[in-house]
C-alpha cells in the first residue's frame, strides 16, 4: 500500500509513475486527498475536544475544593456535551480511516524508475540471457509424452481424484520432485537464507498484508467456514511472520526461505499453453523472502536475481531474464525481475521464477518498521522471489535432458535422487 504522506505531498508524481503501468489513478487520488483532508479537520476537532474536555476535569475538582459546587456542576454538564460531540467526531474519523483505507488498496505500486512504460508482456526487456539450446538427433517429446511412457506424472488420475490442474506424481518423478526441493533449499541455506516451514493456510490479515487482498481474491481458495485461504506462494506466510513488528535498529538484513505446496485457481486459462505442468492449481515452490534497511534494496535484489541464476546454472538449462515492464509488473511490486527457461520440446519459453521487490508497499501494510539512529520508527522493504517454482523446472528438466532412451539427471541432482537416469 502506497503511503499517505506521498500522496499529499508528490501527487503528481505518484500519477505520472503509475502511468507506466496503464492505471489512470488521478479519480482516486482526487478523492483520496479530499477524504484525507477531512479526516485531517475532523482529527484536529477531537484533538480540541478532548484537550478541553481534560482542561475542564481539572478545574472541576479544583471548583469543588473551592465550595463552588454550583459551578463544579455546571462543568460536569458542559463535559456531558463534549463527550457527546467526542463520539460523534470518533465515529467520523473511523469512518473516513476506513474510506481512506478501502481506496488505498485500489491503488498498486510505482514501478521503479529502471522500469519501462508497456502494456502486457510484448514490452518487456530481456537483460540478459544463458546456457546453450539443447540439438536433438531426434524428435523430441513434450514432457506430457514423456510422463506417460516412463510413468513418472499422471494427469488422469489427479483429474479424478480432485480435478484438472491438480497432477498425481509417482515413482522416480516424485522422487525428483522430492530432490528439487531439497536441492533448492540446500543452495538457499548456503547462501544464508534460514528455512522455515510456515502454515499452508492464512487469515485475512496476512493476505492483505502481503497484497494478496483484495487484489488477487479471486484467484485465491477460500475456506469459508473459517475464513482462511489456501496460499498461493510461501511469500505470504513467511513475509507476515514479521507483520506488526519494529525491529530494534537499523543493523538488520532478514533472510528466510522454505518450502511449501502452492494454490491458485487461475481461472480462465485453457489450450496448449496450460498442457501439462505449464499451468497447475497445486505445485511445489522453494520461495526465498528478505527483509531489508531501503538503503540495501538495490543490492539484495541483485544478490536474488544472482541466485535463482546460479540454480538455472548449475541445472544446466538454457534461461533468459527479463525485467517487467509497467503492464505487466505485478499489483504490489515496483521491479520483477522474470527467469524463463527454453522448451525445445514446445519450442516455447516457460517461466520459472519472478525475483521482485516491494520496497514500502507490502511493510506499508503489514506495519513492519525498524528504529532508525534517530530512535524514530522507519518502514522497512521487503523483495521475495521463487528459488524456484518446480512444475516448468521439472518440464524443462524432462524435455532438454531426454535421450532415445530415458531422461538424463543433471549432476548436481543426482546425489538426492539417489539415480542418474530414467529409463
């Protein structure tokens, strides 16, 4: 959530920045500013009020140790009045707090000043591309195919269980499921990320905290009964778990990850580009979460982007990185760095990871602050980003490493899969 204090003061600013993204937001903001100005008069009023009503307490019990019982009462009635008019202008604070409030999460962040203006994912830049394209002496198979004829993923079954998007995995394809993860997390570990292993479920509060609300609800799984929602990524736990937190001084840079299945009803989608792992409702994800002084942000963005290429590399696959362009950056996020790795299979990119940061916009929300040297509170920022999401990663896995005769297990797998090769 943007802050306040912006709006008030660079207006105009915030409009021009979220142009970028195609968001007129000068209807909003127009109403926002009207409605903070009365809230700001009807603050000062109850200030007033309640200042004289302490005044008045004082003098009453100064009147009645003085014998002046008739004025004494006279002041207790006047007191009668002003907590009357005290209410009302309570009930009108918290009704503007709330107006305010509402319009505020209608507003997504201001993209970064390196991001470009663009409408959808065609504008996007490429900054920075990897790895060698697999040569087939073959026709190569999609991984769907390859699923099948070695039995390692079935998408039936999982339709029957449950319903399409929802993949059974088995044999040596869930024990690679099963050693990406632990792979993931043993390369977040080394680069000093502590794990966690946080519920798969949410309140409220923490889907907003995070942006997920009311932004995404309709992509989200609700559980009615209890009001609590199925996660979409591990960011959303494991950023909440310092939401309403100060942090002592500004000597803190916060590194957590972990592991947890992901949920997303990612409606509307159909055809051959959600075919097979390309688009789930349930998948695995290792998601890495950092909480940063602003003055680190930069640097700690670049160390993720450094990361989740690191990943790519050490598999062997070939990638590209691409920073988002204003259309196509998230609702909460000022930069989104997205990892695309080759199918030659589908002869198509997937997406694999998105690295962003949030700068004040999430701690905004979740009221996550740091005392500065100055003693005085200071909102911190917060990046995540997937390290890395496994179906498209188990895809592209299946289909660059195929062979005429099974699937070939990059190197640095094999000590968890505890096999080289599927056949």
């Amino acid at each position: 959530m943007l802050e306040i204090q912006e709006l008030r003061q660079n207006a105009d600013g915030v409009i021009e920045g979220l142009k970028k993204r195609h968001f007129d937001a000068q209807p909003i903001i127009t109403e926002l500013l009207g409605l903070d100005e009365q809230w700001r008069s009807r603050k000062t009023e109850l200030e007033g009020i309640s200042a004289q009503m302490n005044q008045i307490s004082k003098e009453i019990g100064i009147l009645f140790k003085e014998g002046k019982a008739e004025e004494a009462n006279a002041a207790k009635a006047k007191t009668v009045e002003l907590k009357e008019l005290e209410a009302k202008l309570k009930s009108e604070v918290e009704e503007l707090d709330e107006k305010i409030l509402q319009l505020m999460y209608q507003l997504p962040n201001v993209p970064n000043e390196l991001v470009k203006a663009g409408k959808s994912e065609a504008d996007n830049e490429i900054v920075s591309e990897g790895g060698d394209q697999r040569e087939y002496g073959f026709e190569p198979l999609p991984h769907w195919d390859l699923a099948a004829k070695y039995d390692l993923i079935d998408f039936e079954l999982g339709v029957k269980i449950t319903g399409a998007g929802f993949p059974i995995y088995k044999g040596k394809g869930a024990k690679l499921q099963r050693a990406l993860i632990a792979y993931f997390l043993d390369k977040a570990e080394e680069a000093g990320y502590q794990e966690h292993i946080p519920p798969h479920v949410v309140n409220e509060a923490s889907g907003y905290g995070t942006g997920q609300l009311p932004d995404k609800e309709g992509q989200m799984y609700h559980c009615t009964v209890d009001n609590l929602y199925l996660i979409p990524t591990a960011e959303v736990p494991l950023t909440n778990i310092y939401r309403d937190v100060i942090l002592p001084n500004e000597d803190f840079s916060i590194k957590i990850t972990g592991y947890t299945p992901c949920f997303r009803r990612e409606a509307g989608s159909y055809g051959k580009d959600v075919r097979g792992l390309n688009r789930l409702h349930q998948f695995d994800k290792v998601e890495i979460v950092r909480i940063e002084h602003p003055n680190n942000t930069a640097k700690a963005l670049d160390e993720m982007v450094e990361h989740v290429r690191g990943l790519l590399q050490e598999l062997g696959l070939q990638y590209r990185v691409l920073r988002l362009c204003g259309g196509d950056t998230g609702f909460a996020s000022a930069m989104t760095y997205d990892f695309e790795v080759f199918s030659a299979a589908q002869e198509k990119w997937l997406e694999v990871s998105s690295v962003s940061r949030f700068d004040t916009f999430q701690s905004n929300r979740l009221k996550l602050r740091f005392k500065n040297a100055d003693k005085k509170t200071q909102l911190c920022h917060t990046l995540n980003g997937s390290a890395l999401a496994l179906p498209r990663i188990v895809a592209a896995l299946m289909e660059n490493y195929q062979t005429e005769d099974g699937i070939l297990i990059p190197a640095v797998l094999q000590k968890y899969t505890g096999f080289d090769k599927i056949s």
